[in-house]
C-alpha cells in the first residue's frame, strides 16, 4: 500500500516578504509624489480660472464705467484692514463675480482654510494694477498686468493676467523685459 505522505504548504522566506515590503513602499512614495503634482496643477487651473473670471468683470467695468475702478492701494498699508479687498469685490460683483474668485485655492490652504464668510478673513489674493481714471488706460500696453496672483505659489512663480488677457507666470513675464 502506498504511503501517505504530507506535504507542508510553501511559505514565503524573510528575504521575499522584505522585498514585497520595500517594492510596496517605493510604489506608495511614488503615489504620494504624483497625488501632490496633481493638486498643484488643480490648484493652479483653478487659478487660471479666477484670472479669467477677473478679467472679463474688470473690462466689464471698463466697458460700463469708461475707467479703471479707481480704489486706493493706501489701504494695503494699514495691518488687518478689509477696506481694499471689500472694495475691490463690491466693485466687481454686478458683472458676476463671487468673492470666492477673489481666492487662490493655493493661499487658502496655506493659511489654514479660514472661514471665509467672516468679515475678518475678507480678503482678494490676486491684486489689481492701479491705473488712472482716463478712458482707455486699462488697455494701452499689452504687457501690463491688471491682475497679479498674491504670491509664488505655483510653479513659474505668481500668476498674472495681461491687459490683454493672455495669462503668465512670473518667470515667463521675466522674459518680456
């Protein structure tokens, strides 16, 4: 009669499950790495995105107005003060313009996401060119920004929208000069 042997099940050695372990970990650093690139993108064509809405609500105004909003850069002086950014956003509402557009999604997480509906945390991340009141300025150079993201938070630098609505990132506007 034939002897019944019992075979023991196969069973992965240190060396292989070590090796699992450290190929696992490399593909989730990869991840990581490759999840932040795209938030920074995302970030950065939600960026694109309020640029262009800023854009069309200022040569709105420019169209109606005839002018520049005319809002004083005193107020940027004075520490805490929400006099700029109110202005600004009241100034651009009536031609659809959310105060959410005012923010880079970038700048508020860096800041912790504070609660924008506070009057305290009113504020615009993307800041305007101060023009004069004559008919026409807005537009006379192409290479004049009317609007110029808060800080470098993007690769290339801040953002920033020529009067002819063409958008650059600092780095690239360096090479006009």
């Amino acid at each position: 009669m034939p002897r019944l042997t019992h075979k023991s099940a196969a069973a992965f050695t240190l060396m292989e499950l070590m090796t699992v372990i450290v190929i696992i970990g490399i593909l989730a650093s990869m991840i990581l790495a490759l999840v932040s690139g795209l938030r920074d993108r995302a970030d950065q064509a939600a960026c694109v995105t309020n640029l262009k809405s800023l854009y069309a609500a200022a040569a709105a105004y420019v169209q109606q107005n005839g002018q520049w909003p005319q809002i004083s850069t005193a107020t940027l002086e004075t520490h805490g003060d929400t006099q700029y950014p109110t202005a600004w956003i009241n100034a651009l509402a009536p031609f659809g313009l959310a105060q959410k557009n005012w923010i880079c999604p970038s700048v508020q997480r860096a800041l912790q996401n504070p609660d924008l509906t506070q009057q305290t945390n009113i504020r615009v991340d993307y800041f305007a060119t101060p023009f004069d009141p004559r008919p026409g300025t807005p537009y006379l150079w192409p290479h004049q920004p009317w609007f110029v993201e808060r800080g470098p938070m993007h690769t290339g630098g801040n953002l920033i929208i020529w009067s002819n609505g063409q958008i650059v990132t600092l780095t690239e506007a360096m090479q006009y000069q």
